[in-house]
C-alpha cells in the first residue's frame, strides 16, 4: 500500500460514454501526476499539478480532462475516447514537483478499456 | 534528463542475490538515480535511489560507480515476489520528467 488510491481498478467504457478516474493520496504530497502506460510501451507521463495548479500537459488529446480540486484529489475525466486510449492509467504523487529528491509513488492503476 | 541503458531481461535463482545493472553515462552532476519495479498490471513500486553514495534500505542496495556513469541494484536474497520488470531512471532538479525506459523484466526462477 503506497497511499495513493485509484479507483475504479478496472472500467470498460464505450465510445461514446463520459467516464471518470479517481485519485487519492493521503501522504501529505503537493504534486499529482497522471501517466498513461500502454501494452509493451514505456509509461507516458501526461499531467502535472503542483499545488493544484495544471504545470504540464503533454500534448494530450482534449478527450481527457484533468481536475485537480486539492492537493490530495485528482481527476481524470473520459468523454468520446478510442479503442487506442486501452491502458494502464496510473495516479503517483510526491512532496513537491520538480525536485530531484522528491520520490514519486505510485497507484495501482485503473485498467481501462475502450470498446 | 539523461537515458539509461538496461539489458531486456534476466533469469536469477530463488535465494540468490541479483544484481541489475543500468548505465548513465551522460548523467550530470545534479541527477538522481532511482530505481523502481512493477509487478504485472501494478503500478511502479519505489526501491531506492542515489545521488554519490552507496545507498541501502530493507528492499534492497544500490551501488553508484565513482565516475556515476553506471549503477546497480542488488536484491540480497531474491524471492519469486521479486520477479518484476525493473527500472533505473535519472533525474535532474528541474523539471517533472521521470522517464522510465523500458527496465529490465527480472524472472526469479525456484
């Protein structure tokens, strides 16, 4: 147990649904993140938040939409995705955003497909 | 960032020490190096990480060259809940990107 929380674990979705990832810490961090991690590829980091605020989107697909309420609560919300939006989305955390010491921790992920 | 370099995969028998290997030959003098497992379809578990000195904790120890341009993760006694794909990464204090390549799939054999 990490103490970052994901939920749903799984969720099948289709097309044209509107769908959403919670994330959870308890540790006190100040930095959230969300990552993509698709079968046999590296994972992808696709936002930051630092202290709520949105510091980095790397290019993702306006399809997915981050909220980030406070520090411990992240969102990930789903509307209109594809078949290859299938994957792995993991939730980590850490202190502070940008430091090199700052661990990041992970969640267990939500396995999400798209059908 | 720097990359880092790591064999695809390694067999290790139950009870023995592994040892991964990992270099970073480009790292520069402000870059961290962790270490990180994930376990089938889990997300990313943290090991351990370094700046210079040899670093060791109740998971394992991590062994930093001199010249830093390579490291190794020791798992003392590893166990089949060790078999993992493992990932070395560095990271600089600028900047949020924590790339983590695609590790070492670790296969802890009985």
């Amino acid at each position: 147990e990490t103490g970052v929380t994901q939920t749903p674990r799984h969720l099948v979705m289709g097309m044209t649904n509107k769908k959403s990832l919670k994330c959870e810490q308890h540790l006190g961090h100040n930095a959230m993140y969300w990552y993509k991690q698709s079968a046999k590829k590296p994972l992808e980091l696709m936002f930051v938040y630092n202290f709520k605020e949105q510091t980095e989107n790397n290019s993702v697909p306006s399809r997915f939409s981050p909220e980030c309420p406070n520090s411990s609560h992240l969102f990930l919300h789903l509307h209109t995705l594809q078949p290859e939006d299938s994957a792995l989305y993991l939730c980590a955390s850490s202190p502070v955003g940008g430091l090199a010491g700052s661990t990041r921790y992970f969640g267990a992920g939500t396995r999400l497909s798209v059908l | 960032d720097a990359k880092t370099t790591q064999p695809p995969s390694m067999d290790c028998a139950e009870g023995r020490a592994a040892n991964l290997p990992c270099n970073h030959s480009t790292i520069s003098g402000n870059e961290y190096v962790y270490w990180y497992r994930q376990i089938h379809s889990q997300g990313p578990q943290y090991i351990i990480h370094g700046l210079k000195n040899n670093e060791t904790n109740e998971m394992a120890s991590l062994i930093i060259t001199e010249d830093r341009k390579s490291s190794t993760l020791i798992l003392p006694h590893a166990t089949l809940r060790d078999t993992a794909v493992y990932y070395c990464i560095v990271r600089s204090n600028t900047g949020n990107q924590f790339y983590f390549g695609t590790g070492t799939s670790l296969t802890v054999i009985p």
